[in-house]
C-alpha cells in the first residue's frame, strides 16, 4: 500500500468512525464517559485463573476494560481481544443469548478496532483454553477515531520514536522500557536512600551556564529582563548544597545541551549527579558499581542483563580500573605522559587522520585514547586520571602531575558516567575559570564562563568531596541494549 492510499484509507476510516460517534450521542449513549465500572485489572484475572482447564465455567463475575487489539465478527458470537496498558490480554465474548439481539447488533455496527471497551462478565475459559469473560454487558470507554497501525507489521523506527503511543500499544518492547526504566530510577533512589543521601531539585533556568563543557540553549526572561540558559548539568548548584552542609545529596532530572544527536546523544536527557563529602573518586566509583548493579536487577532480576534482542551482557562483579596514559601508551605502542610535548601529539593526530576540536593538550589525549582504547572496552570499565586542562571542576591528582581525580565509566564501548575528587580550592577554581573563559573568547562554545557566586560560595569552604554523574538514559541502553531514541520516552525529533 502507498503513502497516499495509506491516508486515503485512513482519512475514510475516520469518517466512519465519526459518524458512529454521532449515532452513538444521538442515542444518548456517551462516546466518551467519565468512567465505567470495572471491578479488577486483566492482569489480575490472569493471574488469578492462570491455571484454569480449557472449557471452564468459573461462576465468578468480573468487569474490566481494555483497547481492542483483535476483533471478529461471526453470526451470533463476537469475539475482541482487549488488552491493559502493560500488554496483558483477555478475551471478550459477546454472544447473542448473554446481551441479547438489539445490544449484539449495536456491538457490531458501533464497535471497532482500536476502541477502548469495557465488558461484564462470567470469567471462563474457551474451547481452546482462551481465558475470557462472557459478556452481559458491554459498552464503548473511549471511541477510536483512527485506525490502529497493522500489529502484525513492525512499525517503523521513524513511527516509533515520533508517535510513542501507537507504539506502546503495537510493541511489547516499548512497555517494558518504561517498566524497566522505572524500576531502575526507583532502585537508584532506593540505594541511595540506603546510603543516607537525600535527593534534592536545583534549578533548571540558570543565569549563567556551568557544571559541564557544552553548548547550552539560550532562552530569555521577559519578567526578570534577562537572559537564561536551559541547564547543561546540576553540579554547581549541588555543590552550593555541598558548602551549605548537606553532606550526602542527589539529584535525578533533565539536562539540555544544543548538540547532534547520535545514537548515545539527545539534546534533552535525563541525569543523575550525587556528590558525598569526605569521599573521592574512587568512592564513588564504588557508589556508582552498585547503582547500576543494583538497577539492573530491579529492571531485569539479574546482574547478567538480557537485552531486547535476547543478547545476555553481565555488569556484575567487581569492573575494571585502568588509567587513561597508560592504557593509551600500550594500545599505542608509543610512550604518552602528561608531560608529552604538543607537537608530538598534533603529529600523531595529523598521521592518523583525527579531527581534534580544540586544540589543547588534554583533549588530543582524549581523541587519541578514543581511537586506541575505547573501542576495545565492552564489559564495564572505570578509565581513571584524565588530563588537568580538560577537567576544570576536577582537583589535581594527589600523587601524579599533570592529571586530575576523574574517571569515566564506559560500558559496551561508550561513556555511562564520570566521576571526580572535586576541586575544593577557590584560588585554583578561579584559575581554571580563567583559563576556560579564554577558550571560550577563541570560539569555544563549550567553554565555561567564570561563576562568580559559585566561587564567592566556595570561599566559604567545602568539604573534600567526591562526584558522580551518570546519564538515566545511557543507564537504559546498558540494560536493553537499545539505543538512546528508544530509551527516552518522547524523544526530541525534527
């Protein structure tokens, strides 16, 4: 079927369905009611009568309501497939001898694919072994004015992503990443909660833009006569929370970066930071082990998660811990130390044919571990001690030049979280600011700005802590294997 036959059918369809819409108003009869009286859920009778023998009469009554997802017509018996908002399904039967002549015919001609239904019933189940209710009452919850998309046909990546809801009702997949992904956020709650951390909220409409290198979008304040940015990250402000004294804090919430999306990119995106005073790096980096370890057992009742195309991938056990240098000296087969002229760097980027964006030290060493280690990384793996001028929030490594505290996690070739040992010092903050604002006056976008009320709230003292970030929708692709589109429920589309 082409495009325009597609509409043409659909357009028709819709005619129809409206001119039942209006017998049924004209009848009296809402097409819309405020509510129907159901008594239990699908998955409950289910459940309930799970063993229930073929060709069973239960004597027990039961009411519920349901999309028709499957429906046939045949003489003096109907049959629709209604099915619950978490993919459960019961059969309904409408025959002639329970609803009488009038209320069959009215099923029939007012009745479609798609509609919400509610039926009233004996509980039985059919010859087949069908779990079904045999309806004496019947009546329309919600009327469709569209017809349902073929379920048997896969549904395009393009309708899935861009009408979410058709494809929650066509795709078993799509439930069980909203149920996975709950249950994940609620377990990063829990194991928090656990550990004593409280969760807070900190702005999202920030006067200046901070707490990550990225480009931010710009919106305006007609009430205040200002200019605001959408927040790229909540580290700032959690870590004013941090000076106040709140000492174990986390926050889950949206951040929005005007960047290409990819398949691990979304301009908007939901994150998880956690800071813990008198920890560092390698304490939340145990912290961070047992969130997602944690989470993919809730989600998925085991350590070795099972992603939506049956793959098994294990993020149990204890990860590996590698340092950035190293790794990349021996992918390399060449000696790379902080203390790496820049000129050695450039010329082996130029011989491989990387495209570095800024041309600093630190990130030359980042494209080119990039291109020499992080493929190699499937199973989970900290990547520990990055270079000082890519990490400005990050404190100097204790015992290694030229390196901050920091890792980053990366999971199946791509990057879950970071983690710091924060920069308490504001003499050295400033510093950093400083040397950021004149990569940004060279045509940074990613740059940070100096935060003067940031560094006022340092000077008062923050305790040595330890940070974490980690992305809530990279969290899903770990544990389906999905990539980030399907895991962002609405995901922001042209």
């Amino acid at each position: 079927m082409t495009d325009d036959t597609a509409e043409s059918d659909r357009i028709e369809q819709r005619e129809v369905r409206l001119a039942k819409r209006k017998r049924l108003l004209e009848q009296g009869v809402e097409a819309y009611p405020v509510g129907v009286p159901i008594t239990t859920t699908i998955a409950e009778l289910r459940e309930r009568f799970s063993d229930l023998e073929a060709d069973v009469a239960t004597g027990e009554r039961a009411a519920v309501a349901g999309r028709i997802v499957h429906l046939r017509n045949t003489g003096k018996l109907c049959f629709a497939a209604l099915q619950a908002g978490d993919g459960s399904r019961i059969q309904a039967m409408v025959a002639l001898d329970a609803v009488g002549e009038e209320s069959l015919a009215e099923f029939k001609s007012l009745v479609d694919l798609g509609d919400q239904l509610f039926v009233a019933g004996e509980v039985i189940t059919s010859r087949r072994g069908e779990l079904s209710i045999r309806a004496d009452d019947w009546r329309i919850a919600s009327k469709a004015l569209l017809p349902l998309p073929n379920l048997h046909t896969e549904l395009s990546e393009e309708t899935r992503v861009r009408s979410r809801y058709l494809d929650l009702i066509a795709r078993p997949d799509a439930r069980r990443m909203v149920f996975a992904r709950a249950a994940a956020v609620a377990s990063l709650r829990s194991t928090f909660a656990k550990r004593g951390y409280i969760e807070l909220e900190t702005p999202m409409l920030q006067t200046q833009q901070g707490g990550a290198s990225a480009r931010p979008f710009r919106t305006a304040s007609h009430a205040y006569d200002t200019d605001l940015y959408l927040r790229i990250a909540p580290e700032l402000f959690l870590k004013r929370a941090a000076v106040g004294g709140l000492e174990r804090i986390f926050e889950i919430n949206r951040n929005f970066r005007d960047e290409n999306p990819d398949a691990t990119h979304s301009p908007e995106f939901a994150m998880l930071e956690a800071y813990e005073a008198f920890s560092d790096y390698r304490g939340m980096a145990d912290l961070t082990q047992e969130l997602v370890q944690q989470a993919a057992i809730a989600a998925g009742g085991s350590a070795e998660v099972t992603w939506f195309d049956g793959t098994r991938f294990d993020v149990g056990g204890d990860w590996d811990r590698i340092s950035m240098y190293p790794s990349l000296s021996e992918a390399a087969g060449i000696e790379i130390t902080p203390q790496t002229p820049l000129a050695e760097l450039v010329a082996l980027t130029d011989r491989l044919e990387i495209e570095v964006p800024h041309p600093i030290r630190g990130k030359y060493v980042e494209e080119l571990w990039e291109h020499f280690v992080k493929g190699s990384l499937e199973r989970p793996t900290f990547v520990m001690d990055f270079p000082v001028d890519t990490s400005p929030l990050v404190r100097d490594h204790r015992t290694i030049p030229g390196v901050v505290e920091k890792w980053d996690l990366y999971v199946h070739g791509f990057e879950l979280a970071t983690g710091y040992s924060e920069l308490a010092d504001p003499v050295i903050q400033r510093h950093r600011f400083v040397e950021q604002a004149a990569l940004g006056a060279t045509g940074d976008p990613e740059a940070m700005r100096i935060d003067e009320d940031f560094l006022r709230a340092l000077e008062f003292g923050m305790p040595p802590t330890g940070g974490m970030g980690m992305g809530i929708d990279r969290l899903l692709m770990v544990l389906t294997g999905e990539t980030i589109r399907e895991t962002i429920l609405f995901p922001l589309v042209k």
